[in-house]
C-alpha cells in the first residue's frame, strides 16, 4: 500500500476539522464562541501546511493564521477585545515575515529565480 503524501491528508483533514467545529457548536461548549470560524482559521493553517510543506511562505501563514484563530476564539469567550486583535496580528505578520527571513527555510516554487531564457521559444 503506497505511503500517503501530506496532499493527500487535506481532504480527511479538512473534515475532521469541520466536524470538530460543527460538534462544538452543536454541543454548546464554549457559548458564545464561534466555533466554525476559528476552525475554518486553523483549517487555512493546516491546509498550507500540508499543501505547502515547510517554506518561507508557510513559514509565515500557518501561524499567522493559527495565531488568528486563537484571536477569534479570545475575542468570543470576551478575553481579548476587538480593538486589539488587529493590532496583534500585524504585530505577528511583521514578526513572522523578519523571522522567514532568517530562517534557513526554501522559498516556495514560485517564488525560485527563474532564467527567462528558458520562456522563449524558437531560438
């Protein structure tokens, strides 16, 4: 049986999360907290993750968009106002676009330098 690549994981991934999200709101656990949303955060992560393995670019969305459903989840249980969840994101997205560029991490594909030589046609 082949090994399953981290592509093929996004799709159980994916509904696991959902499912997650969609029993905790069903469940009433957290009151009002918006569960879905958080998930579809966190999902965003995820997918990156296992779509984008490890690169400048995840370096910085995964968490980002972790750190965003942490956010989410603060602001609706009421433990982090609204007013400050910008703010902190920015503050993240700053941080985490300076740490990508020390990190000894690859650029993703379409990110590689690329001789334009190789586009033209004829010659």
């Amino acid at each position: 049986m082949p090994k399953p690549t981290r592509r093929f994981l996004v799709i159980p991934v994916t509904i696991t999360i959902l499912g997650l999200a969609w029993l905790l709101m069903t469940a009433g656990v957290g009151g009002g907290i918006d569960w879905f949303e958080t998930a579809i955060l966190a999902l965003v992560a995820v997918v990156s993750w296992l779509l984008g393995g490890v690169s400048k670019l995840t370096v910085v969305v995964v968490p980002w968009f972790l750190i965003a459903s942490v956010c989410s989840l603060l602001n609706d249980a009421g433990l982090l106002a609204e007013r400050f969840a910008a703010p902190v994101l920015v503050v993240a997205l700053g941080g985490l676009l300076l740490l990508a560029l020390f990190l000894d991490v690859p650029r993703p594909g379409f990110m590689l330098d690329k001789d334009p030589r190789d586009d033209e046609k004829g010659d």
